[in-house]
C-alpha cells in the first residue's frame, strides 16, 4: 500500500479492509477502523454505518464530473472504484466495462485505496492518531498468517492455563475444567488461537471475585463453545479490548458477554471445520479477488506468489485445497503439481487447475482435482469447492 498512499500504511491497510466489506454489515462494524472513526466523529450513528458513509463520500470526491470521459485518466480512477466497491461488480466486469487488462485494474484499485485513505487519514489522522493506529497488532497478524495447522483444543486450553497460573494464584482463583469427549480438533493459526485463550483467560482472572472460575468445553458438529463461569467484582472492566477483538475476528469466531443473576459468562464460539483455500498464483489479485467471492463462507485464503513459495506452505499448514495457476516463473503449475502429490503431507489435497492455459486431459493426468478456466467467475469457484465437499 505504500507504494499508493501517503497515509501510514497499518491505517492505509485498515481502509483496504474496509472496501473490501463496504457491502458486509456486520464485518464492516467489527473492524477496528470503525470503531476508531466513531470515537473521533462522535456522529450518534452506529460504527459501521458512519464508517461506510464516511467511504462513500471519500470515493464520491474523486469524480471529475460528468463532462469527463469515464475511461480518461482523471475519470478512470473514480469508476473503478465506483464500479467494484459501490456497484459491486467483479474485477473481470470492471476490467471489461472500462476497456483495460485484468492486471491494469488491480494497479489501479491499488491506486485508488491509497487515495481514499488519504482522504480519510487528512480528515481524521491527526485528531485521532493514537485510537487509529492498530500497527502493533496488524504487523504481528501479518508475521503470523502462516501458521494454520489442525489443532487439539484440549493441548491448547491447557498450554493457556499453564501460561495464566500464576497471576490466578496471586488473584486467589481456581479454575475448574470440565471438557467434552471426545476432544475437537480445529484447523486454525496455532498462535493467534493461543493468545485469544490466554487473554480471555487472564480477562477473567483479573476481572473475577477469590473462588473457582468455571470453564466448560463443548462441542457439536459445527461449533465449539468454551464458557467461562464466575462472580465478577464489582469495579471489573466491562470486556476484553480491540486487541482481543482483532484476534478473534481473524479467525470468524465469535465472542460473548452475559451477566445474569451476578454471575458473568463469558463464551467464545469457535467454528469447528474451517476450511483453508491455498490461492498459489503470481498475480496477488486473484487471492483478494477469491477472499471477496468467499465472504460468508466458512472458508479463509491463503496465498503464496511462486511455486517455490505454494510448495513450502502448502507442506507446512496443509491447507484444505489449493488453487495452482500454471503459468508462473520459475516453478510452473505443471512442476508444482507433480511435486505436491510425490509428497506424503500433500499428496491427498485437492488441487484446482486455474489458468488461461486450459488443459483439463494434462491436469488430470497430473493429479489435479477439477479444472477452471480464468477469469474465475465466483459461481465456478463456488461450485467447485461444493463439488470438493469444502462449503
């Protein structure tokens, strides 16, 4: 991002979420930008409403006016993001529509999230620099985002409780563990998962009455929820801060607070079967183009720019399908596939062949799984991964 704005880029990167969400109500309230930019306006309006008001203005004050040609210089920008953020169309739609290579409107979708994040960074960055900056925690996510792999949350729960057992002796807490059987196992970013439970735990803690706290694990098919039961006192702090919040979004979990009767719960849902889509692709706009298409599902993207790269994350998180491009420098797909299925850790995952090189009777013999065509439109993607038994 910085190569397309002058605004810090952990806030430049905050208002790319943003965009990416202006249509997704309940994620677009979630992020930390929103609530940021309520606590500087001060509106009365929810976070999320103010927030997308706030983009929409900004991407409105790049028209040139209507007696600009649309595909101009001056003009392109504006319709672009016009185009894909306000009227929803795909990158392949927009590319079509204004006349330019899938690649160009990327470049320029980059552009353009610089320049709103200029705009939003001169009318808010300096009153509410402190509150907006989330550096710290984004660039530790980015360090992380690798590090998905099944996980056994009974291992994990009690790593946390060792992590926490001594600030419970000093708050004269005990923490009575109940666990279903048999234990889940997740697929999820190992150390984000690991914080989330260590700060809930500590939270809790710190914010409850001397006597047990209970913690209660259970599980179903599709959700797991981890309870935690206690007395709190009086002058506790109400919730965890952003920092908690911007760990479990990361990981679609959810989080709850109730108070009923003096007692305080707190529940941490966590879906069970997450599955993780590896985008191996040296043009880095098909993996955000394939995180729009996947929004609302059960379903996070990873992305890798080389074979060399999709070979070590693929053998190192073992994702639940990848998405190969074939032409690639290098490593191409054809190499990549070979060597994904000589592997013991890769050779089972299901491998989409996705290029403009389309030869469906080589990939199969490869060991591919199905075969699409680029540009991927969000219907095929979709039914592939139905047809894979992934969504």
């Amino acid at each position: 991002m910085t190569d397309f704005s002058t605004a810090p880029e952990e806030f430049a990167e905050q208002v790319k979420q943003a965009l990416d969400h202006l249509y997704n109500f309940s994620q677009l309230q979630r992020l930390p930008l929103a609530q940021k930019l309520g606590a500087v306006q001060e509106t009365g309006e929810t976070a999320g409403v103010n927030l997308r008001r706030e983009l929409i203005q900004a991407i409105e004050s790049l028209n040139p006016g209507d007696d600009i040609y649309y595909r101009s210089p001056d003009g392109r920008l504006y319709n672009l993001l016009n185009l894909h953020y306000i009227g929803r169309m795909t990158i392949t739609e927009v590319s079509i529509e204004m006349g330019i290579s899938e690649r160009q409107t990327y470049r320029d979708l980059k552009r353009g999230q610089g320049a709103i994040a200029d705009i939003l960074w001169s009318k808010f960055g300096a009153a509410g620099s402190d509150n907006l900056s989330l550096a710290p925690v984004q660039s530790e996510i980015a360090r992380l985002k690798e590090h998905f792999q099944p996980i056994d949350l009974h291992d994990l729960l009690n790593n946390a409780l060792s992590a926490v057992e001594r600030l419970a002796v000093q708050h004269e807490v005990s923490m009575n563990v109940e666990i279903a059987r048999p234990t889940p196992v997740i697929s999820a970013n190992a150390p984000i998962a690991q914080q989330i439970l260590v700060k809930l735990l500590s939270f809790s803690i710190k914010q409850a009455n001397p006597g047990p706290i209970s913690i209660i694990l259970t599980n179903t098919p599709e959700v797991i929820s981890l309870t935690l039961q206690y007395t709190a006192r009086l002058t506790a702090e109400n919730e965890p801060n952003h920092v908690m919040d911007e760990l479990i979004s990361q990981l679609n979990w959810h989080f709850e607070q109730e108070h009923t009767a003096g007692i305080t719960r707190l529940i941490l849902r966590i879906t069970a079967h997450n599955r993780v889509l590896l985008v191996i692709d040296d043009n880095e706009g098909v993996a955000d183009l394939m995180t729009r298409y996947l929004a609302g599902y059960n379903c996070r993207v990873m992305s890798a720019k080389s074979g060399q790269e999709g070979l070590k994350l693929a053998r190192k998180t073992q994702p639940d399908v990848i998405l190969l491009d074939v032409m690639m420098p290098g490593m191409d797909g054809w190499e990549l596939l070979q060597r994904l299925r000589s592997y013991p850790e890769t050779e089972t995952i299901p491998v989409v062949v996705c290029s403009v090189v389309n030869d469906p009777e080589l990939s199969y013999s490869l060991g591919a799984a199905q075969v699409i065509s680029k540009p991927v439109t969000q219907e095929n993607l979709l039914n592939v991964l139905y047809t894979l038994k992934l969504i």
